[in-house]
C-alpha cells in the first residue's frame, strides 16, 4: 500500500516550506503525507540503532542524526527552491560536514535507515529507496 498524495500537482521545496503543516515528503515533485508520530515500537527500534550509530561514532568526523531531519536531494546544483526531492529518512549519517546546514542535509547521506510498518514498507522500500545513490537499510518491524 502506497502513501496518499496531497494532490496532483508538482511540488518543490520552494512550496514545501510554505506548508504549515510538515507532514509530507517531495519525491520527483510527488508530495507525499507521512504520519506525524510514529508508533512506540518504530521510535524504540530507530532510537536504539541511532543511540549504537551515535557510541560507535564518538570521536569521529560522521554524524548521525534521527528523523525528523529534511534532507534535500538536488538532480544536479539546482537551488534549494527548485529541489523537488524532500525526504526524512528515520536514521541517516552524514560524513561529509559540507552537506550540513541550518536547513538540515543537502546531498545524499552516507548511509540511510528506515524502520518499516506495515503503512509505509512499499512506499520506503520502492518509492523512498529509489531517490539515493545506494540502497537503504531497511528494518521490518510489521
């Protein structure tokens, strides 16, 4: 089962921080609603994989960070406004400290992680998967 568009219209993150409400993720200008809260057993088992990411990394140059955390996914070096990719991977590290910013990760992160239910799996597995680089982990909790 996919996840329910906003509507039919393309989107960028130009539009995307205009929204009030921050529920949604942009893939190839698709926007996309995503629960506000996930369910205790997903926060335990990301919050666990991130607290082990976070001891294994004290000390070096990669940091990790714990959705919600936009990360923005340019084609090329479009701007920010023109980006149509937006995504919140549950747990992502980062190595490259030029792609941080005040607005969160702008590039592809290191190394990504989903916890997958049962509502997101097919959107995280096929549709999430698809916009970085190299393929995601992915944690099956449904």
């Amino acid at each position: 089962m996919g996840l329910a568009l906003k509507d039919s219209a393309y989107h960028t993150y130009a539009d995307y921080l205009q929204w009030t409400e921050n529920n949604y993720e942009l893939i190839d200008g698709e926007a996309y609603f995503i629960a506000p809260a996930p369910s205790l057993e997903h926060q335990d088992v990301a919050g666990e994989i991130f607290r082990q990411i976070a001891n294994a990394l004290v000390g070096k140059k990669c940091r990790v960070f714990m959705a919600p955390v936009d990360v923005r996914l340019p084609k090329t070096n479009e701007p920010d406004e023109q980006t149509d990719t937006v995504v919140q991977p549950d747990v992502l590290v980062v190595c490259d400290t030029n792609k941080l910013d005040r607005r969160g990760v702008r590039g592809a992160p290191d190394w990504v992680l989903e916890v997958l239910s049962p509502a997101t799996a097919s959107h995280d597995q096929i549709k999430k998967n698809a916009t970085f680089i190299s393929d995601m982990v992915c944690v099956n909790i449904g």
